[in-house]
C-alpha cells in the first residue's frame, strides 16, 4: 500500500472527537516521504503510546520494577500506571476529550511525567513547556496550539498568570498544591483511549529562525518510533539500565532520554529539577547511572570536576543539543574512558537521526545515519553534492517534519526530504560531518535561540532605537548570544545601560536567551535598500 493510502485510511481511524489537530496538519503533499516499511518500526492501526509505555513494559518487567525516581517521590511502574489512571479519570471528569489540547508547564519530576502519560492515555495533546519561558513566549503557544486545559507547578504560576490570551482551565499541581489529594480517591484503573497509531499525541515547540515558534505535529507512532530506532540500535539500552540527564523533558531531546527511552523496555530513570553539572555529577554517582543524556557545554562543565570521582556506572554517554567539538570528545574519554555518542537531531523529527556509538564512532563525526533513516548533502538545487564537499543535511525516515497551521512547511520540507538547517560534509566511508547552521538560529548551550526574538525584547526597551544579535563562537557554550545595540540620541552607552538592558531581556523572554555579550555601536550593516546583514557582524 502507497503511503498516502496508508496515511488517509489510518486518518479514517481517528478517536480523536476534537478534530483540530487533524485539520491543522500540512497538506500531504507537503509532508516529507516517510519510510515506514523499516523492520523495527511497524505497528498496529490502533496504537496508544501510553499504554506501549506501562502496560505492555509491565508485561515485560513486571509490576514492582523501579521506573522514576524523582524529588516528589519514586514510583515502581505498577505505581506509576495507578497515578496516570488517576490522572486519566481526572482529565476525563473535567470534560477533556480525545483531540483537545494540554500544557504542562514543570520541571522535571514523577508529576509532570505522569501528567504528560494521563494526556497520551485519553487521547489528548500534550503540549510541553519549559519553566524558564515568560508570559510573551507562553502566549504565542497558546495561540498556536490553541490550548485548553493547562497543569502548572505551584511554583512557575506567576509567568502563567500573566498570559492574557488563555481561555482555559488552570490546575495548580506540585508540592505546593492540594492536586494529589483531589486525585486521590478516583480511581486506579482507566481503559486507554483507542488511538490510531498517526493520530496526534504531542505538539512540541521549537523556535523558529524569524523568532515566531512553530509547533510540530508528531504522532501515538513516532513516539515509539524514536525508542526503536536511535535507542534501540544506538544507545542499546536494557532494563538493568538507569537513565538521566539535563534536558527538560518539554525540548524532545530530554523526552526521549529520559521518558520514552527507558519507559520502553522497563529501564529506571533519574528525574531532576536542577540539572547543573555539579548536581548532575552528585545524581550519577548516588543512583550509579548508567545512561546520560545532556549537552557538550555540560560534559565539559563537569570535566573540572571529575577528580576523584567514581564515574565506573557509566556506560553510554549520549550528547546532542549543540555541536560537539572534538576536543570535548576527547577531553571526556581521556578522564571516564567513555566514548561521547554523538548525535543530531530536530524537533521537527522528534530525535536522534545521525549517530554512532560503540567501534563505529569516529571521534570529530557526528555518525551516519540511525537505522530507518536516509541522510544526502545537497546543494541549493538540491542536487546531491560529492562527498568531502559541503551542502544542506537533508534526512527522511519514519518521523519528519509537520507544522501546525505553518507556511514555513514548505521551506523545511523539499522533494519529500526534511532540511534540517545545517551545513554538513559526508566522507566516502557514509559519516556524517557538522560544518555550522545555514540560518540565523544560535545554539548555545544545547538550546535554540531565534536572534529575532531576542532583537524584539531588547527593542521594548526606551533606550533602544536598533538592534543586531548574532552568534559568537564560545568555547564553553559552543556559542553566545551577542547584540549590538544602537541607542536613541538621548542615552549613552555605560556598564550600567549594558547590564540593565541585559537584564530587560531576562524579563521579557526565558533567561538563557538573553545577550551575554553586548556592542554598543553607531550604526548597522545594511543593504542599500535597508535590509539588516546580520552576515556581517559575525565573526
């Protein structure tokens, strides 16, 4: 069966009763080709994700294996399958239906993963958030997503109460919340919805290169499809393993590590609220670790505090987020002996697509493609460059790019492959090199940042009449934020000026993306016809 036969039949077999997801997606024609024939990512028609995750796991390791541990409690898999039950009777009793859309604004803990299962179990949307955004961020996922049911943690309220264009229903959970007793006489059992495996589960933000972020559309499948892919030929995982890692579980690099991952095959998995390098250090030595996920800055971070420390539980050592330098590579193997996995993946194919691990790693590569995967360079006419030359990545496989209600579809998706935004050369033995970013996106610290969206929170400001921001070359955060600033003729630059309009930004946007560098200078480089040259500022 052709797979746009196969895609309008599954279609046809939607629970979803709130049909906005599906009448967003792209038009088919502009989906990627999607390779749903591999040998590892086959599934039925009607497919729930969440029950994939417990039930079927619990068949597998049993009822009193250990899944999360976490600083609002640890919880075996039984455990865990009753709270989302409970979950999943609350959402149903508070009129949510199959299709509707539901945040999750926390950090990492047992409560923000048992909500996100509860929202996959009735059929819902779940739509992540990370603590740090502000109310400017927040609102335009709610616009975008059209969100209508909404769990905050106790303590990141103030941002959402700020957002003026919610509608929807606020449920208040976390330490500080009487949400644990409201749940706890419902019941303990809940019959999952019965999804089609291509309908919507997540829409998972990134942000956008112009600084409007785009929600992608991944489906009960794909989430399944990442476990049995990149971590099932890559990381190797077993149910003796014991999972963490930095990122949030709202970016899907995080939700992969450190949800999906391990809930697949009934490994154990460290949630942590604060995942700076020092803590994180303490969490691999006192669970004794054995998979961690973060990024470069990170792995390099804790190098300086390595001494003296028993690191023996370590066995994979995934980084992804950022570019790897090879010096990071090496620095880390020298001190633990272990090989960093490295790895790129997109928001918009949920994960991991080119890696490497074991004897195929080659230190400097990024890797080759994950099995289910196809990965060419190509150049602006698309036409496949020869190796060692440099072009635009392009990747397809059984995950790929679907924006919400977006025209910018149709810049990421090209003859059926996704471009991912990234300048990369392939040897002649298949691996794949990172050479930069094509756009104006700045990665810095495993996180994206638009350089317009931080442009427009400095132009808020009074003293502010134009403004430039680009990235600069770090080599402890891969790169930073820079701006360079013109002011209105009644302000003068000063240490003071510098650091207030750094802290501007704090306050309007989520603090990573602020400009830790910041110029001061007369004028911008401009076109004749007045178009900024960010190009020309970067070094």
């Amino acid at each position: 069966m052709k797979i746009t036969e196969r895609l309008k039949k599954l279609a046809s077999k939607s629970a979803h009763i709130d049909t906005f997801a599906k009448e967003n997606l792209p038009d088919l024609s502009l989906w990627p080709e999607l390779i749903l024939d591999h040998p590892t990512v086959i599934y039925p028609e009607q497919l729930n994700a969440c029950q994939e995750l417990l039930e079927k796991t619990i068949e597998k390791v049993g009822e009193s294996k250990l899944a999360l541990i976490a600083a609002d409690g640890n919880f075996t898999y039984s455990q865990l399958l009753k709270l989302v039950n409970q979950i999943s009777n609350f959402l149903i009793n508070e009129g949510v239906v199959a299709g509707n859309r539901v945040a999750i604004r926390s950090p990492n803990n047992a409560t923000s993963v048992a909500i996100w299962l509860a929202i996959l179990r009735v059929g819902a949307i779940a739509v992540t958030t990370i603590p740090l955004q502000r109310a400017i961020e927040l609102e335009k996922i709610v616009a975008i997503a059209k969100v209508q049911y909404a769990f905050i943690d106790s303590r990141f309220t103030e941002e959402w109460n700020l957002v003026t264009n919610y509608q929807g229903k606020t449920y208040v959970v976390g330490v500080e919340s009487d949400f644990n007793s409201k749940i706890s006489s419902l019941s303990t059992s809940f019959i999952p919805c019965n999804t089609a495996a291509d309908d919507v589960s997540i829409l998972a933000f990134t942000s956008g290169s112009t600084g409007l972020p785009k929600a992608t559309m991944h489906f009960h499948r794909d989430l399944l499809s990442i476990a049995d892919t990149f971590s099932k030929h890559i990381v190797k995982p077993t149910k003796d393993d014991v999972f963490c890692g930095s990122p949030p579980i709202a970016f899907t690099f995080g939700l992969g590590g450190l949800v999906i991952f391990p809930l697949r095959l009934g490994a154990t998995s460290v949630l942590l609220e604060n995942a700076a390098p020092p803590l994180l250090l303490e969490k691999i030595i006192e669970y004794k670790v054995t998979c961690l996920f973060t990024a470069p800055t990170a792995y390099r971070a804790m190098l300086p505090i390595l001494q003296g420390k028993n690191l023996s539980s370590l066995r994979r050592c995934i980084s992804a987020g950022e570019h790897l330098p090879l010096a990071t590579w090496n620095a880390w193997f020298e001190a633990t002996g272990n090989k960093l996995i490295d790895g790129i993946g997109a928001t918009e194919l949920l994960h991991i697509f080119i890696s490497a691990s074991d004897d195929q790693i080659v230190p400097g590569m990024t890797g080759k493609p994950v099995p289910g995967y196809q990965a060419k360079i190509v150049d602006e006419s698309f036409n496949e460059v020869p190796d060692g030359q440099s072009g635009f990545l392009a990747v397809k496989g059984p995950t790929g790019c679907r924006y919400l209600n977006d025209a910018r579809q149709k810049n990421y998706v090209k003859n059926g492959w996704n471009l991912t935004g990234d300048i990369y050369t392939k040897t002649s033995a298949g691996y794949f090199k990172y050479e930069s970013r094509a756009d104006d996106m700045i990665i810095s610290s495993g996180y994206n940042i638009a350089a317009p969206e931080v442009e427009n929170a400095l132009l808020l400001h009074k003293a502010v009449a134009e403004v430039a921001v680009v990235g600069t070359a770090d080599i402890e955060r891969g790169m930073v934020v820079t701006a360079y600033v013109v002011l209105r003729t009644e302000y003068s630059p000063s240490e003071d000026l510098r650091k207030e309009l750094q802290d501007h930004v704090k306050s309007k946007i989520a603090p990573y993306k602020y400009p830790r560098l910041l110029n001061f200078v007369e004028s911008l480089p401009k076109t004749t016809t007045g178009k900024l040259q960010r190009f020309r500022l970067k070094n």
